[in-house]
C-alpha cells in the first residue's frame, strides 16, 4: 500500500510538473504572442482607418453622424472611437457604454501619448490614435479604444478546459500505472530468485548460461526486457572468448617475429651457399628466388611486430607485372611437390603483358597461401589450377583445384578473421590477409564453391590506372606534392591537371570523362576528407579513383572498389 501511494505521488507529481510547463507556454503565449498580435493588428487598422473616417467626419451633416459611428465602431471588439479636433479635444464619442462613464474615464486619460494601454470604465483597453494632416495643417484625429476583454476571456476559457482535462488524465493515469506496475513487480520478483541462483553457481558456460537464464518465467510484460538483458550478457561471454583469442594472436604474433629474427641468419647462409652449388641454372634461380622470398617475409614479420604503423606505411602498391610474379610462385610449389605424381599445379596466362597496382611480396605471399590451401584440400591426387587475364579493365585471377569443396555454412563465413576450414589448429589469417588486401588494392576477392567438386577462388583488380601519355588529375592541398607529381608527370608524358581546392576540382570534373584517372588526398583541410569526394565520384559514374595518402590501406577498407597508393607519383621509377 506505501508503495503505491509513492507511485500515485510521483504521477501526481509528474502531471503537476507538465501542467505548470503548459500553463506557462500557454500564459507566455497569450501575453507577448496573442497580445502583441492583436496590438499590432488593432494598430494597422486604426491607421488605415484614420484618413477616411476624419474626412468622412468632417463632410457629415449633424444626421449623418450617427450613421458615421455604425461605420466606424464595432461593438464588443471596441469600447469607444472619438474625433479630436486639431487641438486635440474631443468633439465626438461613438460607444455602447455610459457615455457619462465612458467621457469621464478619456479626460482623466494623458492626452499627450499617441499609443497606450489604458482601462475605461475598469475596461483593459488598447488606446491608437492617429492625426489626418492636409496642406492647412492639422484636420483632426481619430481615437479608438480596442477592448482586451475578448481576448482574456478566450484565455480564461481555454485553461479551464485545460485544466479540467489534465486532473482527470493525472487521476486516472496514476490509477492505471499503479495496477500497472504492481502486475509487473510480482513475476519481476519471481525471476530475481532465478537470477541469485545462477549468480551463487556463477561462472557458467555459455550454453548453460542461457539453457538456466529462462525469461519466460517472467511472464509477458517483462519478456522483451530481459530478453535484451539475456542477449547482452551472452554477448559479454563471446567478447571474453574473442579477447581470449586476440591474446593467443598476440602470443603468436610475438613467436612469429622471434623466429623470423632467428632464421634470417640461416636463410643467408643457404642463399650464399646456393649461388656455389652445381645445379642447372633454372633450378639455382628457383632457389635464389625462394630464399630471397623467404628472407623478405621475415624481414616484414620483423618490421610489423616492431612497428606496425610504419610497416603499413612502407607497403604501397605499384604497377607490376602480375605474371612473373605468380610464376615464381608456382615454381616454388612445383618444386616443394616434385615427389608427389599426382599433384598437378598448371598455370595460364593470356598473351601480353598484365599489369596492376599490387605489393609484390604481398601478392606472392597471399597466392602462396591459396595454392597451400587447394593443396591440402586432396586426399591424394589433384590438380591446382592458376589463370591470369584481363577483361574490360580488369585484372582476373583465379585459383581452382578440384579437392573436397567446402561445406556452404562455412563458405559465408570464410575470409573472416578468424574463421577457418580443414586446418587443425588453423587461425584463419591467411585468407583474412587476403581478402583485407586485395581490397586495400581496390580488388574483390570471392571464393566459390561445390561440396565433393573443388573450390575457386576469384580475384578482381582494376589495370594499372594513368598510362603514360594519359591524363590524370590530382587533388591535394600540399604545395611540394603538385609539384613532385607535375615533374613526374612531365618526364613521363602524363597530362596532369592538379587542383588544390575542392571547389576548383569539382568545377573540372563536369568536363572529364568517366574513366579518367582521379588521385585524391585523404586530409584536405577545413575537416574535408577525400575519401567522402570519392564516393560522390564513384556515384557519379568515375570509374578509376584513387587515394593518394600517407595512411595505411586498412583506413578505407569500408570501401572495397577505392584504390589506395602513397603520396609519390604513380609514374615514379620503379612503378612501371
């Protein structure tokens, strides 16, 4: 029973509170909006008035003058109109009121105010008066009193409504919620003495966790809400296994950099000793490039460990020809698998040379892990097919095999950090690093599948953007950036047109064409951020832009078609 009253007084409370709050708005209203409205209507009216009533008055015949006040007042919205003679006495009085009252009240009122508020006869009243002057001088002027009482008693009126409704609607708001609630605190009580018991067996797996937390002991009125409460702790339990994860990554990141350190000394004595082996020429390249290969992925396993940032940073994409590079890798596979008959790993390219904006060691780690992948997908014997191509400004690669497949509820989710497939023990980086960089490079990267029939993977990257010879166009606020770029771009034979505003580029993008190479900065200023630019480009039809920036690919990777490069000239040597 205490309970409820402090439930019905805290509504009561509430309500008393809004109504005050309307009230106000309500007086605030009626006393500087309605008011200062009417004023200046009333004001407006008498000043249109003035003119033609005076003249009138004064052509009127002694008859005449009572059909002047019909004309010129209104009862119940005026309490008086008088004429004033040009010394300002009164020599006409038109009102519905004790004239004698009425006179009494005006000669006690100032005469020297054009405008003011004034009571007459205990009337509130809005005093105009205006002078009608001609070429003689002064003809007269005219005095209306316009009444406030209708307004007041519209204002009266509409509280009384006002408040009659908002007692009932507190009276009766406060019933219901306190039937209300007393209806809710019974099953709440019942599902708090679950809770003490999960709490006194606490800690609980996940599964058990949610098998004895049951909301539907708590009845409908609370089921959404702790529903949310149940859904939010579970959450909390999968947080706490992905922290206890990353700090398995981190333990491995930290093993991975320490035997990078400790077989680079071995890997240059192998290399040293390879260069005196007596081998056919072919196979002393292979194993150049191999131990090369594998010194330069300990040196960046090093480099990220020590100083992630400035790793990210010094990886850039450049144009390179995409074939020489997937058939080192190959070779290496080939050769790693010589022994085993029935392992096929066959490589097509078309004619010609391909190029794309890649990181090399990147490109050739990401491949490696694929094939290794398609690999391990055999029984026995199978056949690892690589393809390379380009179609209609793209680049294809693509990595088949005919191995096992992958099952469909796993393929959605590959790719992802952390998911794997057939590994045991696997972390799922390899194809997580993949995707994450063929997307940084502004690719597309997809795996399909058929369970029992193989896998593909398909990878889609734009071709080397702004030929020499071509035309590109760049956007950046930095002096020594537009003219690094023009000088690079002049030795190249590119025609560059560098804009250092937004404004001023976006004016020069109404003439260019759709597939014009376009090299934006991320910082430009004033808080406006290139990348923001690039969308609106890319909705507009631009196909080829490009983030020119010191920031790592990772920062646009919510935008998997936008290429990323550094600040240097995409035709600087040793980018083409």
């Amino acid at each position: 029973m205490k309970t409820d009253f402090k439930l019905f007084l805290t509504v009561l409370l509430i309500s008393l509170g809004l109504m005050a709050g309307v009230f106000g708005y309500e007086y605030y209203d009626f006393m500087y909006v309605q008011k200062g409205r009417l004023s200046y209507e009333s004001v407006h009216l008498a000043y249109q008035v003035t003119p033609p009533a005076i003249k009138e008055y004064l052509r009127a015949s002694e008859k005449e003058k009572g059909d002047f006040c019909k004309w010129v007042f209104t009862p119940g919205k005026m309490v008086y109109v008088s004429v004033l003679d040009p010394q300002g006495k009164m020599v006409y009085l038109c009102t519905d009121k004790n004239r004698e009252a009425v006179t009494a009240d005006i000669e006690k009122q100032p005469r020297h105010a054009l405008i003011g508020t004034q009571k007459i006869i205990g009337i509130p009243v809005l005093i105009a008066r205006h002078h009608v002057l001609s070429n003689k001088g002064k003809l007269g002027s005219l005095e209306i009193a316009f009444s406030w009482l209708p307004l007041h008693n519209e204002f009266n009126k509409k509280m009384k409504i006002f408040f009659l409704s908002f007692g009932l609607f507190a009276a009766v708001l406060g019933v219901l919620l306190v039937y209300r609630v007393r209806t809710v605190l019974e099953p709440l009580s019942k599902f708090a003495a679950s809770l003490k018991e999960i709490e006194a067996e606490w800690p609980l797996s996940q599964e058990e966790f949610q098998r004895r937390l049951q909301p539907e002991k708590a009845g409908p009125e609370t089921k959404p809400v702790l529903e949310a409460l149940r859904t939010s702790l579970v959450k909390l339990l999968e947080h706490q296994e992905a922290l206890r994860k990353s700090e398995e990554l981190a333990s491995l990141g930290k093993l991975s950099a320490q035997v990078a350190h400790d077989i680079r000394s071995p890997l240059a004595a192998l290399g040293a000793a390879a260069k005196g082996l007596e081998m056919p020429e072919d196979q002393r390249k292979l194993v150049e490039g191999a131990v090369s290969r594998m010194q330069g992925i300990a040196d960046d396993l090093l480099q990220r460990y020590r100083a992630p940032s400035a790793a990210q940073a010094a990886a850039k994409p450049a144009a390179c020809a995409l074939a020489g590079l997937i058939e080192q890798v190959l070779s290496e596979k080939r050769l790693q698998h010589k022994d085993k008959t029935g392992i096929k790993i066959e490589f097509n390219s078309a004619p010609g040379e391909i190029k794309a904006l890649v990181e090399p060691k990147e490109l050739q780690r990401l491949l490696s892990n694929l094939v290794n992948n398609s690999l391990e997908a055999f029984d026995k014997d199978g056949t690892v097919s690589v393809s390379l191509s380009a179609v209609d400004g793209k680049v294809l690669i693509e990595v088949k095999d005919n191995g096992k497949g992958i099952p469909a509820e796993i393929l959605a989710k590959l790719g992802q950090k952390g998911v794997t497939h057939g590994k045991a023990g696997g972390t799922g980086l390899g194809l997580y690093h993949a995707r994450t960089s063929v997307e940084g490079w502004g690719g597309s990267f997809k795996i399909k599948s058929v369970p029992g029939k193989g896998a593909t993977v398909l990878i889609e990257l734009p071709c080397q953007p702004a030929p020499a010879g071509g035309l590109a166009v760049l956007l950046d606020d930095d002096s020594l950036v537009h003219m690094n770029w023009k000088l690079a771009a002049k030795a190249a034979g590119v025609e560059l047109r560098a804009y250092k505003t937004p404004e001023d580029f976006a004016a020069a993008t109404e003439t260019l064409s759709k597939d014009a190479a376009i090299y934006i900065d991320s910082d430009l200023g004033k808080d406006i951020k290139g990348e923001d630019i690039a969308k609106d480009l890319r909705e507009k039809g631009f196909t080829d832009i490009t983030m020119a920036t010191g920031h790592g690919s990772e920062k646009f990777s919510r935008l998997p078609w936008l290429k990323v490069t550094g600040k240097e000239p995409p035709w600087a040597s040793g980018q083409s």
